[in-house]
C-alpha cells in the first residue's frame, strides 16, 4: 500500500476508538469516510500548504516583478489587509531550491511575501509567510506567473514585456507564434509587448520610472523610431531628459515634439477662381499694395474668369 493510502486509512482509524454512528464520533467517522472516498477517487486534489518565516525564500529570478519597486507605500493595501484578517488568506505558490538556508523560491506572490517581511519587521512578528509547494519547470513557472498578474494594474507594462521578451529567447526559440499560442493570446497582442520591451535605453531612462512606460507609448514611438533621422532626434531628446523626473506625459509630448514636422503657414490672401478644382489668382494684399498670384499654367480663359472676379470684388459698389 502507498503512503498516501496510509496516510489517508491511518486519519479514518484515529476514531475508531468510538463507535460508528454514535454522537460526534459517528458523524466525524462518516465525514472522514466521504472525504476518504473523494481523495482516493481522485475528484478532490489535495495541496500541500505551508507556513514559513519570509526569510526562508527568495524571488525566482525571472519573476515578472521588479521586487526592488515594492515599497510600504505600494504595498499598503495588502499589509492593512494582513494585519486587519490576523494572517495571510491566499498562499504564494513557491518550488523547491534545494538550498539549506532558503529552500523556496516565490514564483508568484511577490508583494504577499514583501507585505509578510514588512509586518515582522515592524512589530508584527506572529505573521508568517503562507505558501504553496508546487513542481514547476522554468516554462510553466513563467506561465503560471503571467496567468496571475496579467491583468494586475499594480504590475507595469513594462515589467510585463521585460518578462515576455527574456521568455520568447529562453522557453520558445525566439518563436512569437508559439509563444502566443502557449500564453493563448493574440500574436498581435503578444508583438506590442515585445516592441515595448526593445524599447531603447535612453527612452526607458527618460521616464520618471518603468512603472510610468506603457505599451501605448511604444506604440506612438515606433513610427519615428523606424526613420533614422527621426529615431536620431528622439534619442537625442531622451538623453537630454534623462534624471529631470518628467511626468509620463510630459516626457511623451517632448520625444514627439522631437520630431514633430512644422505646420505650413497660411498662405493668407483670397483666390479667385472660376471652378473649384483650377488653383486660381490669388490676392494679397500688404499696406496699399496688392499683389496676385497665379501658376503659369492656367489657361487665358481661366485667368479672365479670376480677374473679373477680382475686379468685380475690388470695385464693387
């Protein structure tokens, strides 16, 4: 017989000290044998939860969170929400490390485990890290981390498409296709990240953080950045805005105004014109002067037919 059907037999005869059908100890006896029936039946799938000290794991290191931008601030919400229920409700799923002093790495619950450091740091000692031990190769940790903090807003864009680019060259062969298969988006969806994550250096370090870059703003660059000279004055304008702590905003409107074409200037005057679709003769006028302008190309009948237009407005009653 299996451990696990020990395991499972041995909690049905821990009460067999009673006997069944009589009192609590029936109705225990009873609802251990329909938990029994269910575990062995394989409809329920039990989880191996444990309760360790923060310090005993560590960030995967290809976790999609920049750990270092984890702050009390950011955090704030979670810790209250530690410290008001008395513990931690929902584990963080970690695998195994094999090491003596930190045996678990965090592949996702990130800010839990911050939330958790900061409460024992902070005169809160009683709290303890809830997790969840899993056996997780490298592509399905990367899977299971994206599934939970896609649509997270307290994750940046920009940590997200940091993550689906090291992703892409590691688990998929520099694949987008199968990559967008694997995460069951859209190729599309999946390419604007990845744009965004190639963003160059300079344009990430013009913005006040990575948690400011969106993947809109990759979306609006990238027509620049495919003409040389374009992509050269950005660069250029990036550097310059590199440290002035910019709101996102701002530091969009100057990398665009970079490169931003000037707007022809109003011709001015009034043309005259006998159809609609000749360009005509037009009248400007400066001081007491008055000059008309007109192509070479029109025609005699056409130039009659805007002067007398002319005339007729210059001397009209």
């Amino acid at each position: 017989m299996s451990k696990k059907h020990d395991a499972v037999f041995d909690d049905v005869l821990s009460d067999l000290d009673q006997p069944a059908g009589q009192g609590r100890g029936g109705a225990r006896f009873l609802s251990r044998q329909t938990r029994v029936s269910d575990r062995l039946s394989g409809e329920v799938e039990e989880k191996t939860l444990r309760w360790i000290d923060p310090a005993e794991a560590r960030m995967w290191e290809r976790h999609n969170r920049a750990y270092d931008l984890l702050s009390e601030d950011n955090c704030r919400d979670l810790i209250d929400g530690i410290r008001s229920q008395g513990r931690q409700e929902f584990p963080a799923i970690v695998r195994r490390t094999g090491e003596a002093e930190t045996p678990y790495e965090v592949i996702c619950g990130a800010r839990r485990h911050f939330a958790v450091s900061w409460l024992r740091a902070n005169n809160y000692p009683q709290f303890r890290y809830l997790i969840e031990v899993r056996d997780l190769t490298d592509e399905e940790a990367f899977r299971l981390a994206d599934i939970e903090n896609r649509d997270r807003e307290d994750i940046s864009d920009y940590e997200r498409a940091r993550d689906y680019l090291s992703a892409l060259e590691q688990y998929y062969g520099s694949s987008q296709k199968e990559m967008a298969a694997r995460l069951e988006v859209s190729p599309t969806w999946l390419s604007r990240y990845l744009q965004l994550a190639r963003l160059p250096s300079e344009i990430v370090a013009a913005f006040p953080s990575i948690r400011d870059l969106r993947e809109l703003h990759a979306r609006q660059l990238k027509p620049h950045l495919g003409r040389p000279a374009e992509a050269e004055a950005i660069l250029a304008e990036a550097r310059a805005l590199a440290g002035r702590g910019l709101e996102a905003n701002a530091v969009m409107a100057r990398l665009r105004g970079a490169v931003a074409r000037p707007k022809p200037k109003a011709q001015g005057g009034t043309v005259y014109r006998r159809a609609r679709e000749e360009s005509g003769v037009r009248a400007r006028r400066k001081g007491t002067m008055t000059t008309l302008e007109f192509a070479d190309t029109m025609s005699r009948a056409a130039l009659e037919a805007a002067f007398k237009q002319y005339l007729d407005d210059r001397f009209k009653p």
